[in-house]
C-alpha cells in the first residue's frame, strides 16, 4: 500500500505539471508549413532516369556510363545567373565592406552594436535598413579613399573601386567530414596522456585521410611548450572560413582566347546594361559556392526578421540533379529538347553552341546569348544545354558512376590549395557557345580546375524541397502524380 501511495503522489505530480490530455500528442503549437517557390525557380518532382550517355561516346573519354539513380525534389533556377543578380551580390560585399570602414571611423548610423537583449555585439552588425551610403559626401569619401584604385592605377583619372579589394568572408559547415566516426565531438577541453588540457584553437590542418587534426603549443612545465595534436577538438574545426575575392575575372575573354579580338568583351561584358540579361561568366567554382551562401544568407535574413522559418540553403546542383533538371522528364533523350536533333523541323538550331564547323553566329548567337533564349525544357528551364557550361558541386572522377550511391549520388572533394591539381577537378555540364554539339547532350560531362574562371562557365543554383504540411501538399503530389 505504501508503494501504491508513492505512485499515485508521482502521478499526481506529472499530472498538475502537464495540463494536456494525458496522451502522446506531440510538441503543441508548431506552425503549419508551407514553402512558397523561391523566385526566379521551378519545381523538379522526385523520380528515377538512367544516368548516363544517350548516344555514343564519340570521343572515347570513357567518363561515364549508364546508371539507374533516383533523385529527391528541389528547385532549380529557371536560367543560368545573370549578369545583373551576380552584381546584386558584388554590391552587396561593395557596401559591407564599406559599412564597416564608416563604422569604425565612426561615422553615420551604420551598425547594431547591441541586441535585443541589451548585450554587446563586438564586432556590431550591420544595419542595413538605416541611412544608405552617401558615397558623395566629403566626410564619407575620405573615410573611404583605401577601396579605389590608388592615383597611379587610374584610367583617364577615373575614381573607381578597386575590386580586388572586394573580399567576401563565408563560412561552411563540412559535415561529411564531421560524420566521419573518427571525427565525432569531443569536449571542449581534453585532458591528454600527461594530464593536460588541449584548450579549443591552434593550427587547423587535415591529414592525407581527410581527418581534420588541430594543433597547439601546450605548456609541460619548466618553461617547456611542446606541439600536440588532437583530432576533432571540438565542433569549431568543421566550421570552415574562408575568404574570397568575387568579382568575375573579366580578362577571361581575353586569356581564354589569346590570338582572338575579344577586347571588347572584357571592357563591357559584365557592367554594362546590354547584357545585364546575359549568363555570367568568369566565374570560378569557389566564387559560386560563396554566391549560393550568400544568396541563403539573404534570404534567410529576410525570413528571420519576418518571424519565418529557415529553409534549405541554396547550393551548386549535384550532377544527378542537374542532369534530372536538363532531361525535362523526357528519360530517354539525348538534348533537352527532345528529340535526336540539334535543329527543329524549319533547320533552326535550338541552343546556341559551335554549329557546324565553325559559324558561331548560325545559331543566333556569337558568344553568350541572353539567358531565356530558346524554347525551355518540359520543366520550364531554359539553355540547360548551350549558352554558358554550368558548375555543379561534384568533383569530377572518371569512375564516380562505378562508387556512387543509386540514391542521390554525389562526391566531393574539398581540395586544399597545396594539393595536386587533379584533386580541384570539378564537373561541368551542358556545354556552352564554344563547344561541339556532343557536349550539349544531357549525359556529356567534363571538368574545370576549381579555381579557374572561364569566359564560358557560369551556374544556376538549387534547393532541397523541404515540403509541405496539412493539406498544403497538393502542389507537389499533383506535379509529381502529372509527370506520371
């Protein structure tokens, strides 16, 4: 009976803490979830396709081959990054780095230097939504005279930006990395076999395994620091910080091209407001992974302060997803398009590439052409192939379709930059206005180093589809259950 009695006081107790039903019923108060379709992207139902050549590997590069893969939803930008969203993010890094020279000089409202909960904020924050730059005014000019070219660079005495000074520092989480069971957390500090205590920081380095190792000078008495190394710290060395520069390399044109006049391409292609619609080119892998964190940075900014919920990251398509996205549900065609040809029925030519043996402009189009060109594939995306090669995330390797997964296949490789070149392969796809009809098909693949910019080389982004709940589903079963 005493036993009972202690049972029924616990119960009790539970009882007046909890005032719900008694039953399992979950978190109460969750919002319902809806994701609206990201600007500027269309939805890519899930599905299966065989991965891979449609036709004869013509140049015998034996780098793909047939593969049954699925792919979960996401979305993916209608067209390749123009010109014009890709200044949208160089302005933005134009202006943080500006802000943050007015806030030291201390000059005009220009950060956030507590939050809501009256705390110090060191450094502040940006306040983006105060008094804009007066980039006239004398006070501000002065403060700001180190982002322009220095006198003797100047053209025609022209005052212009400096845009090597035009550096965007980002940081990326390497889960896969952190995954890794030789990797998992440990605490902050660890005592070592002399019992000391390896305090979080040092020198962050990976060794030949992909183990990221992180070292620090450690006192051993008497005056005696020694070297340790320790792996997996703390969570701090997946972390990764990087800094890059991303303005497009506008002299592309130029050394792509050597004995070739494409002068004018470097002097105007990416600033001036002819061809704000065209792809953007010169753009390295890195500068494009570092758009996309941006891009979710800014969208996500926009969220928090609305009082929304995150949503996936925007990032480069894996090669299976893009190779999804460029098929338009049609399993088993060659080009984007459709059909077996590069022409339709009248002989026009459906994307712009290298026709025949060299008569660019047959096409319509000499080098890039404005990035809704062309008819769109049966998802709605336009110049999948032709126009400006695109980045994916993958790393390129010969025999990736022999050891990647059937299931959202994808390899990666975060190559240092000590490390032998054939390790910053990255894929490519679709072809572009200087390649061969070959490289347009949809299972065509090649690479570029990361770190290289090219005249003929932009990206699109993508996003995971997250979903939708309580009866808020319907768009996507019913693009999937249409597709059928």
């Amino acid at each position: 009976m005493k036993k009972l009695l202690i049972l029924g006081s616990f119960a009790a107790i539970v009882t007046s803490c909890n005032k719900g039903s008694g039953e399992l019923v979950g978190v109460l108060g969750r919002e319902e979830w809806f994701q609206p379709d990201p600007f500027g992207m269309n939805f890519i139902h899930p599905g299966g396709y065989n991965m891979g050549p449609s036709d004869e590997d013509i140049t015998f590069s034996h780098t793909t081959k047939a593969k049954t893969v699925s792919v979960q939803a996401f979305y993916i930008d209608d067209s390749e990054i123009s010109n014009n969203e890709y200044r949208q993010f160089v302005f933005w890094v134009k202006d943080s780095i500006a802000q943050r020279k007015l806030i030291e000089d201390g000059i005009g409202e220009h950060g956030i230097s507590t939050n809501q909960y009256e705390e110090e904020i060191d450094p502040p924050q940006l306040k983006w939504d105060a008094e804009k730059i007066d980039w006239e005014d004398q006070q501000t000019r002065e403060a700001l005279q180190e982002m322009y070219l220095p006198p003797n660079e100047r053209f025609y005495r022209r005052r212009e930006i400096d845009t090597r000074k035009l550096n965007f520092e980002y940081y990326w989480i390497d889960l896969k990395t952190a995954a890794s069971k030789s990797n998992r957390f440990l605490p902050n500090k660890t005592p070592d076999a002399n019992g000391q205590e390896f305090i979080n920081g040092g020198t962050i380095a990976r060794d030949q395994l992909g183990t990221y190792n992180v070292t620090k000078t450690v006192h051993k008495g008497d005056g005696f620091y020694e070297p340790v190394t320790k792996k997996g710290v703390d969570r701090s060395v997946f972390i990764i910080k990087d800094v890059i520069n991303v303005y497009p390399d506008t002299l592309a044109w130029v050394h792509d091209y050597t004995y070739a006049f494409n002068e004018p391409m470097t002097n105007m292609y990416f600033w001036h407001p002819a061809y704000d619609d065209y792809p953007v080119v010169g753009v390295s892998w890195k500068q494009a992974r570092a758009f996309c964190i941006w891009r979710t940075q800014l969208l996500n900014s926009f969220l928090m302060h609305n009082g929304s919920t995150f949503v996936n990251d925007f990032r480069l398509p894996t090669e299976s997803e893009w190779e999804w996205a460029a098929r338009g549900d049609l399993a088993l065609s060659p080009y984007p398009w459709g059909g077996p040809y590069i022409r339709n029925a009248r002989g026009c030519f459906l994307g712009n590439f290298k026709p025949m043996r060299g008569l660019y402009f047959d096409d319509g189009g000499f080098h890039t052409v404005p990035i809704y060109s062309y008819n769109p594939n049966d998802f709605g995306l336009f110049c999948m192939a032709g126009n400006a090669a695109e980045w994916t995330s993958n790393a390129f390797d010969e025999s990736a379709y022999d050891f990647t997964h059937d299931q959202n296949p994808d390899y990666t490789y975060e190559a240092q930059e000590n490390e032998p070149s054939v390790l910053k392969r990255k894929v490519i796809r679709g072809g572009s206005w200087k390649d061969v009809g070959y490289y347009l098909q949809n299972g065509s693949r090649t690479y570029e180093y990361q770190d290289t910019a090219k005249c003929y080389i932009g990206f699109r982004c993508v996003m995971t589809f997250l979903g939708r709940s309580k009866g808020t589903d319907g768009k996507a079963e019913k693009s999937f259950s249409a597709s059928k």
